[in-house]
C-alpha cells in the first residue's frame, strides 16, 4: 500500500462524478485484466450453480454459493448491482426457479424489509436536497462552529468534529453532509494551520460517529428492527457510546495526526484559506428553515419512541419533514418536489440494488442453507455463553458479509437471531453485535468509500494517515465494545 494516491484519487473523483451524472451511485471503473477476471469469476459460478441445480434438492450447503459469489465479486471491484443480480442468478439456477417463480418472488421482494430501507434511503438523499437549497445544512455547520469557536487548533477540530455529527446525524448520509460541510469547515482549518490529513481525520470521524447516531438511516433502522428497541436503547447500548469515544479519543488521534504531519507538505497553500465567515443575511434567511427542520425532527424522534413505530415511520416522516422545511424556507410546492425528486433520483441505484438483494435473501431462503450451517454448529453455539455468541456474530458481519450494511444487519439477524433468542442474549447485547457487524468495516482493516470520500473532499492524498485514524478509533471501540457486551450478557 503506497502513500501517494493522487491518481486513485482522481480517478476515484471523476468516477464519482460520473455516478451522479448517471444515477448509478456504485459506477466503478475496473481494469481490463480486472474485468476479464471478473467474468471468469461469473462464468464459474453460473456453471457450479446449474450442476449443483441438478444435483441436489432441498435444503443444501450449495444455497451458500450465491453469497460466496457474490462476496467475490465484490471484493475483486465488480459494480455492487452486477454482482447482486449475478448472485441471484446463481440462486434461481440452484432451485431451477421457472420464469414465473422469478417474476412472483420478484414482486414479492418489494415487501420485504430490505426493500423497505432502501426506500428510506432514497427518501433521506430527497430531504437532504431539500436541507441544501434552503440553507439548513449550511445554517447547522455554521452555528455548531459559532458555539464552540475558533480560539485554538483543538477547539477547531472538536468543532468541526462535532458539525459533522450533528450535520451528518441529520441527514442520514455521509457523504452528502461532508460535502456540504467541507467547503464551510476547510477555509476554517486553512486559517489556523490545520493540516490536510489532521483534517481529513476530523471529518472522518466525526461524520461516522453522526451516521451511528442518525435515527433514520437505513442500518440503524434496521438494527433498531432486529433487535426489536427504541431509538433511545439504541443510543444507550450502540451508537452513543460510539459517539462519545469518537469525540473524546478523536480529539487525541487529531493532535497526534497534525503533530505528524505538521511542516511537511500536507499543510494546506493560501488557495484554501478563503473567508469563511457566512454574512449576515445568508445565516438569517435560513433560521426558521432550521428551527422547523430540527423541531419536526425531534417531534417524529419522540413520537416513534412512545409508539413504537417501525420500520414504515421513516417512510413517512421523511417526505414530511423535507416538505415542512421547504415551506419554512419559502419554496414552493414544484420547488419542494423537484428538490426532492433531484435528491432521490441520486440514489435511484440503491433502491434497485436493495430490491434485488431483498430477492436474493428470498432466493436463498428457498435453498436454507443456514438450516444445515445451523444443524452442524447450532448445538455448539447454543452451548456456548452470550458473550462468546455475539462476539462471533460481531466478527462474522466485520468480515464476512460483504455488500449494504442495512441489508446485512438483516441477513444476519434472519440467520442467528432465533438462536441469539434461544441463548438469552438481551436486545442490547443484540445491538451492540448488529452496530459492529456492519459499521466496523469503516473503520478497517481495508480502505473503503468513506475513507476516501472524507479524504478527497479534504484534499488529502495520504491513504496511510488515513488508515491510521481508522484503526485509532477502531481498537477503542472494540476494548470498548467488549466490556459492554461482558457487563450485559
């Protein structure tokens, strides 16, 4: 793994800009050696799936090989859809599915949970247009930075830390709010000596510790679903000890970053250090957009808590609040919508890709190999303690369940939640197990999306610092997590 990566960066910029210009948000550029290893990859696992369709009947250990292929796939750079509907081939060929059982558990997946939570995705990215264009998220960056100041380097970084939690936590996407964010926080970081790579880490962390707290992301809804909690139990046992480490520990790790970066060449040059500063009419003409905004937010947080409302709240309460913020900023209602069916178009790709995998969950449910994983293991797990269960499960998500984090939570859940009920494991512990399976992954071992974005959008170019800061918050978190999940279970 090299320092350097200007051109990885580059290519990985125009790749982004080129997945919002065709609405696929998972476009990836692959070498030609890379795609010819990649069909070869295909080609094999749709003949092992047309042999094992033939050769075997009921439930099987074959049912396995659409997710290996599909962890494969992945892992060797193939777009995230192509892969799935690879896989779900490999599944439909396995339980030689007729043409009309397709269409029938095509159109029975759009009821599925994973479905569900792609829609919610798509419906936060159409709130978070609306949040742009009237000022909200710019008005949230800028009073966070107002509040805590601008008297030292630290009280810099825990602040824009911070701005991106708050902002990112509302939003309920990541790279969305850092972009929104990093034009206000860099010029700020400039200013008073930050570096690059000192601030790359500060949006970095503080933007995942937000996207755990988010009460309407798609993963998080989806643990809060599994392990059958409120968003307040929620917080308590995952995301806001998360939060707290992330703000606490991140202050060191950003000292220690810019103490190992200061005076080389990852300062930022005077290009950077623009003004700031908001004028007076901008923050004022977006006050009530954002009062509006965080008020409405906190009446739908409540109210989902007192009720218990499910996963179908956020289908709602999304549109709702996108609606009521662009009224409050003075659009009208085609503004409103056009807003939000800009922002939604964005992630037209994640919808179809969390339809296709609800499907391919479906496909393999028809194989149940996990009933034959279970048969073998089970009665060892089940004798095992909670503790050791979920550390296993916590570590099985980190590494071995590739693709959405929503989607994996439920996949996970509808394997080894039965068993985590028969063993006696409590929703908290539940939740800490579901937290880490699907957010430890971008904190390491590997670079991934987030790391880059925060970087490119920071104007870093050192993946290694990068790296670090990950791995910084993520041995922490673990020690962390471990004695949550000792004391509960």
């Amino acid at each position: 793994m090299t320092d350097p990566v200007t051109p990885q960066k580059s290519e990985k910029t125009e790749t982004r800009a080129e997945s919002e210009e065709s609405g696929n948000a998972y476009d990836v550029q692959v070498s030609p050696r890379r795609r010819v290893l990649l069909g070869v990859l295909s080609g094999v696992g749709v003949a092992l799936s047309v042999g094992a369709g033939f050769a075997v009947d009921g439930p099987t250990l074959w049912g396995l090989l659409p997710i290996v292929l599909y962890a494969l796939l992945c892992l060797f750079g193939m777009d995230i859809v192509i892969a799935t509907v690879v896989a779900l081939l490999s599944g439909f060929l396995i339980s030689q599915s007729s043409p009309a059982d397709v269409g029938t558990l095509l159109g029975e997946a759009t009821a599925e949970l994973v479905f569900q939570i792609g829609l919610i995705i798509v419906l936060g990215a159409a709130t978070g247009e609306v949040l742009k264009i009237t000022g909200v998220a710019r008005t949230i960056v800028g009073g966070v930075m107002r509040v805590v100041g601008k008297r030292s380097m630290m009280s810099v970084a825990f602040g824009m830390m911070l701005a991106c939690l708050v902002l990112v936590a509302a939003l309920g996407t990541l790279a969305g709010a850092l972009a929104i964010a990093a034009p206000i926080l860099l010029p700020i970081a400039a200013r008073i000596g930050m570096t690059r790579s000192a601030t790359a880490a500060a949006l970095f962390i503080g933007g995942c510790a937000g996207l755990a707290l988010a009460p309407f992301a798609g993963s998080n809804v989806a643990i809060m679903t599994a392990a059958e909690v409120s968003y307040p139990t929620y917080l308590l046992y995952g995301a806001g000890p998360l939060a707290v480490l992330s703000l606490a520990w991140g202050m060191a790790v950003i000292w220690w970053m810019q103490k190992r970066t200061k005076g080389g060449d990852d300062d930022y040059d005077a290009t950077v250090v623009g003004d700031a500063a908001e004028t007076d009419e901008g923050a004022k003409a977006a006050t009530l957009p954002t009062v509006v905004f965080l008020v409405a937010l906190l009446i739908s947080v409540v109210y989902a808590t007192l009720t218990a409302a499910g996963t179908s709240f956020p289908l709602l309460a999304l549109p709702v609040l996108g609606v009521l913020t662009g009224l409050a900023g003075r659009l009208r209602p085609q503004e409103i919508a056009g807003a939000m069916y800009r922002g939604g178009a964005r992630l037209l790709s994640i919808l179809i890709l969390f339809w296709l995998l609800a499907a391919l969950f479906m496909a393999i449910d028809l194989l149940a190999p996990f009933e034959v994983v279970l048969e073998m293991v089970g009665p060892q797990l089940a004798q095992g303690s909670p503790f050791v269960f979920t550390v296993i499960i916590s570590l099985l998500g980190w590494v071995g369940v590739p693709g959405a984090t929503a989607a994996q939570v439920v996949l996970l859940d509808k394997v080894f939640g039965p068993l985590a009920a028969t063993l006696g494991v409590s929703p908290g512990a539940w939740v800490v197990a579901m937290l880490f399976a699907s957010k430890a992954d971008t904190y390491g071992p590997f670079p991934n999306g987030n790391m880059v974005g925060a970087m490119g959008l920071a104007r870093s170019t050192n993946l290694k610092n990068m790296m670090i800061t990950g791995w910084a918050l993520l041995v922490p978190a673990c020690v962390m997590y471990a004695i949550i999940l000792l004391v509960i279970t």
